[in-house]
C-alpha cells in the first residue's frame, strides 16, 4: 500500500471493475491493491475474498469454456 493510500484511502479504477458472480472487483489506481465493493464504498479485500474471488473467476472461466465463449 502506498503513502497515498495510508493517507487518502485507496482510489478504485471504476472503469476496470468486474463482476464475478458474486462481488464488484478492481484494483487501486495507485498501489495496486484489490478492492471489493461493499455497500456504498470500495474497501480493500480479505485473504478469504480474495481465495474466493479466484475460486470464482475459475468457475466463470470453466462455464465460458465449456459454453464455447
């Protein structure tokens, strides 16, 4: 995490956000972070979310696959 972000907060990148199935995704303009949203503000994500969000991202990336995407 940048200085920046310590002091400002993270700034998402609105237009890089994704959808995987479950949860709003995107990274922070400035460090890199991965942010999740939750309820009206963009929050750095936990370990666990970020385990899940791969286990997501896997699963959409089989279907599309298989659905010939």
């Amino acid at each position: 995490m940048s200085i920046s972000c310590n002091i400002l907060g993270h700034q998402p990148d609105r237009g890089g956000a994704r959808h995987d199935g479950e949860d709003h995704w995107t990274r922070c303009r400035r460090c890199g972070t991965g942010l999740i949203r939750a309820e009206s503000k963009w929050r750095a994500a936990s370990a666990d979310e970020l385990t899940a969000h791969g286990e997501n991202v896997d699963a959409k990336a089989e279907l599309d696959s298989a659905a010939g995407l």
